[in-house]
C-alpha cells in the first residue's frame, strides 16, 4: 500500500509491442515494418534529447530536457542523509488537444 493508506489503483497499461501490432493492423503494414517505424521515431526522439533539443509535436505535446538542481534526500530504510546530484532529465507536457481527449 502506498502512503495515505489507500490501496494502489491498477492502471491499464500498453506496451510497445502491444503499440507495434495496433500500427501494423491500422497502417496495413507488417509487424516488422510497424517496429521499424516506432523504434526510428523513438530513437530519433531519444538523439534530440540527448542533445537538449526540444521535439514539438503539434496537437499531441512538447519533449524537452530539464535541469534539475542538486537536492538532499533521506534514504527510507536507513534514515541516511544523501544528496542527488544535478542532471539533466526528459520531461514531456501534453498539448491542449491532447488534454482535452483525456478528460
């Protein structure tokens, strides 16, 4: 159980194969084809991040890197005092459309 005391939801979950095979079946493409499309657009996405560009995909949402400050934490177990150190992390902001689907 997560802190609070109430019991964790079970959150439905896809995964990239199950991903690949709705692109397959809806693009009318092979499922190795379907890979090979999702792995490129992933990784491409994965490059410009990694040089701290940010990726704009309109109607869907914003990738970027951020900057995260160095921040002291206290490990649960041990009570042990540490300190993350900075680093840079992917963040993704869904666009106003997107939002508006999900709700």
């Amino acid at each position: 159980m997560p802190t609070g005391g109430l019991p964790r939801k079970e959150v439905e979950k896809m995964t990239k194969r199950e991903i690949i095979q709705l692109v397959a079946a809806k693009a009318h493409l092979t499922k190795k084809a379907a890979r090979e499309a999702i792995e490129s657009f992933l990784g491409e996405i994965t490059k410009a991040l990694k040089k701290g560009e940010k990726i704009v995909l309109s109607g869907f949402g914003t990738f970027k890197v951020v900057k995260v400050k160095d921040k002291p934490v206290i490990v649960p177990g041990t009570k042990e005092k540490k300190v993350v150190k900075s680093h840079r992390a992917p963040r993704f902001s869904p666009g106003k459309p997107l939002k508006k689907e999900v709700k």
